[in-house]
C-alpha cells in the first residue's frame, strides 16, 4: 500500500514545484492580458512556434473582455467558439463550461427555434431578436440578441459573431408602465362610471322635468297666443332632444345595459345606435355565449366595439359594417368589419405635429389587459377588419 506514494518530504516539494509553476502561469496570463507582452513561444515536439500579440488586437481583447454585452463567435451549427467572461457570467458557468459547447444548451426550446431561423439569415446579412437566456442554476435572464457574420469562405466555415445585451431593466420598466397605463383605464372607468350615474340620476331627472312643466306651458297656451305657444313648443322639442342626448352620454359612458343585458345585447345595441346616427348600415350577428364572460372583458370588447365605431365614422367612409360575436373552439371571437377605403396599418401617418392617433394602440392595450389577442387587417380600398380573441381559460381564470 504504502509503495507507490512519495515520503512526505518528496511530496511537499513536488507540491511546491507545482505552486511555483502555477504561479509563473497565472503571472504569463495577467502579463497578457495586460498588454506587457508582444509575443509566445510555445514548444513542443516539433520545436518552438512564435505566437505575436499585436498592440492593436490586444486593445480589440481588452475592449471585449471589458464589455457590459456577453460576446460570441459561434459556428454556422451553434457551437461557441468564444466567449467573453461577461456572457459566462450571464450564464453563470465557468468560461471553460461555455467555449465548446453549444449555444442551444442556454436557450429554451422555443428560443432554439428562434436562432436557428435567425442564424440561416446572419448568414447572409444581420439579424436581432430577444429571447430568454437560461442559466446554469435554472434563472432566466431577458436578453436582446444581435448576428452579424464575420467571414470564411462557405457557408458552413462561417463564424457568427454575437452581442447578448442584458434587457431586464428595460422589461421591467416596459411591465411597470403597462401596469401604470391598465391602472390609468381602470381609474378611467370609475370615473366614467360615476359621471354616467351623476348623469343619469340627476341631470336627466331634471331635464325631464323641465320638459313635462314645458309640455304643460305648451298645452296651457291657446292657438290665440301665437308666437308664444310656437315659442314653448319648440322650446318642448328642444327639452326632448336634450333628455335624449344627456341619456346617450351617459349609456356611453357606462354601459348599464352591458350589466343587464349582457354583452350580446350591448355589442347588438351599440351597433343599431350607430347604425341610426350616422346612416352606415351595419349587420350585427352577437350571439348569447352560454357563460358570463368576467366584467372587465365586457367591458373591454365593449370599449373596443365603440373604438372601432368611432374609427369607421372618422376614417373610413364606408356604407357597411359588420359586427360578430362567437365561440369559436375554445376562443370568443369579437370581429368588426367596414368595406371602406382602408388603410396600410404599417404606415401610421403621424397625425398633426408629431401626434399620433392612440384608438387602435388602446384598443390592443385593452384586448392584451383580459388575455386576449389584436388582429387588424386593412389594405387601401379593401376595407378593414379588426379581430379580438378572448382564450376561455383567459376569460375563466381573470373572474
Ligand atoms: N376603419 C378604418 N378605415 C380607414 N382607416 C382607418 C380605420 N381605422 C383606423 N384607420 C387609420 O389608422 C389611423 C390610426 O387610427 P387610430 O384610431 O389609432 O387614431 P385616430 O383615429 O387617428 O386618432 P384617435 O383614435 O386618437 O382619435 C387613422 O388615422 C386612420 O388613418
Ligand atoms: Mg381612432
């Protein structure tokens, strides 16, 4: 047992030889890195090779080695060539664990997919995408990923170089304003809500008196009194269309008929009421969903219907509307549709100085608070249809 071990002075000096050898390495490596040297002579069985370290690409080291981007060079198949220490640190493995290995080791299945897409483009031209980079201890960093190919002479030779940018900050401020932005609607609609009632119970309460006490003036004054019975007519008519005008101001503002009549009737009614006041016919095919769908996503198909609307009258000149609502599989499916001039949704024109229009960016805010989706098609003269998807689950799971 004892034979094949060195006595302990031997092998205290073998261990200080070692120490002093390791020493004299990491002493090499920092003199590099340090730009103190200008070239390495390595030796080996076929003699020494001269390795020269260049001022200039000593700077270019130093530079990505000091970076706040995760760097790479990776093969046309995904393996990393190189990396700097800040991407090891993103993954959070040693550097040694990270070059050799393959890229798709830090990304899900889904991200995968992404870059294997995005590196067949690189190849030729650039490329920039985000996905979640997934490190060693399972935690998952947001990251924004950019390609450029860096030469060799096929396409299977070529080497990527790739820039991971850290975007933590940056999604955690674009969630923080997202929820600022559905807390602003929710505030919003409290506050329409209230002015509707205020509306309701009070101004139109009065207004109608004032109408019956002028219908009365009206009826009390005799074909004699001329100008004066003409005067209190008119003056009854105007009263009437004012209760009227009051009581569309305030279903507008707070639909109490979504809350009676469910979501059906209000799109149905909302429709026919457009359909009334501006001459536009408009086809309404609502149909009753088995379940109540939670408030806030009435609310939110609601508020988009009348979006839509408003951008139909404003915008698209059209003589025909549709409305639809229905289960489709497992989705609610709100869809409106004009056959006006339509437009070319990529190319918002801005709108007066430097101001654009917020209708169609509320109306995706809105569908995206309840879970749903926001599709808009428009081509010039075609007309234009908007599509809202409600998931059930989505629609189960927020009441
Ligand atoms: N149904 C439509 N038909 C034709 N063009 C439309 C239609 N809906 C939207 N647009 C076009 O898209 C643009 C953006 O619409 P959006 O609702 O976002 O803004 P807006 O209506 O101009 O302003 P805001 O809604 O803030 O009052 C409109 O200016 C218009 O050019
Ligand atoms: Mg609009």
């Amino acid at each position: 047992m004892r034979g094949g071990r060195p006595s302990p002075p031997k092998a205290n000096r073998e261990l200080a030889a070692l120490r002093s050898r390791l020493a004299n390495a990491e002493a090499a490596l920092r003199a590099v890195r340090n730009g103190e040297v200008d070239a390495v002579v390595v030796s080996g069985k076929g003699g020494s090779r001269v390795f020269t370290l260049a001022g200039a690409e000593h700077s270019y080291r130093v530079l990505i080695e000091t970076m706040n981007e995760g760097a790479l060079a990776l093969t046309a198949d995904k393996m990393i060539l190189y990396a700097n220490q800040r991407f090891a640190g993103m993954v959070k493995r040693p550097l040694e664990q990270v070059i050799g290995s393959s890229m798709r080791r830090f990304l899900s299945a889904e991200d995968r997919a992404l870059l294997k897409t995005h590196l067949k483009r690189a190849s030729e031209s650039g490329a920039k995408f985000q996905v979640m980079l997934i490190a060693g201890d399972g935690s998952r960093m947001p990251v924004q990923i950019s390609l450029r190919p860096m030469g060799g002479s096929s396409p299977s030779q070529r080497t990527i170089g790739v820039v991971v940018t850290d975007i933590s900050e940056a999604r955690r401020s674009e969630e923080l304003l997202r929820a600022l932005s559905k807390r602003v609607v929710q505030v919003q609609e409290a506050e329409r809500g209230r002015v509707a009632f205020e509306l309701h119970d009070n101004i139109t309460q009065l207004v109608c008196a004032v109408l019956f006490r002028s219908q009365a003036l009206a009826d009390h004054l005799s074909p004699r009194d001329g100008t004066s019975k003409k005067e209190a007519m008119r003056l009854r008519e105007m009263l009437g269309k004012t209760a009227e005008e009051v009581e569309r101001i305030s279903r507008n503002l707070g639909p109490t008929v979504l809350d009676n009549m469910g979501l059906a009737t209000a799109l149905s009614e909302a429709g026919t009421k457009f359909a009334e006041r501006t001459g536009v016919s408009v086809d309404v095919a609502c149909v009753k969903l088995i379940a109540r769908m939670p408030a806030d996503t009435e609310l939110a198909l609601y508020r988009i219907l009348q979006e839509a609307l408003r951008n139909v009258e404003k915008h698209a000149s059209a003589r025909h509307v549709t409305v639809s609502l229905r289960r489709i599989g497992g989705f609610v499916r709100l869809a409106i549709g004009d056959d006006g001039i339509g437009f070319e949704p990529g190319l918002r024109k801005a709108k007066g100085k430097g101001k654009r229009g917020l209708g169609l960016l509320s109306m995706r805010e809105r569908a995206g608070y309840v879970g749903a989706t926001f599709k808009i098609s428009s081509r010039r003269r075609s007309g234009t249809e908007i599509e809202i998807l409600v998931p059930m689950t989505a629609a189960v799971s927020a009441s």
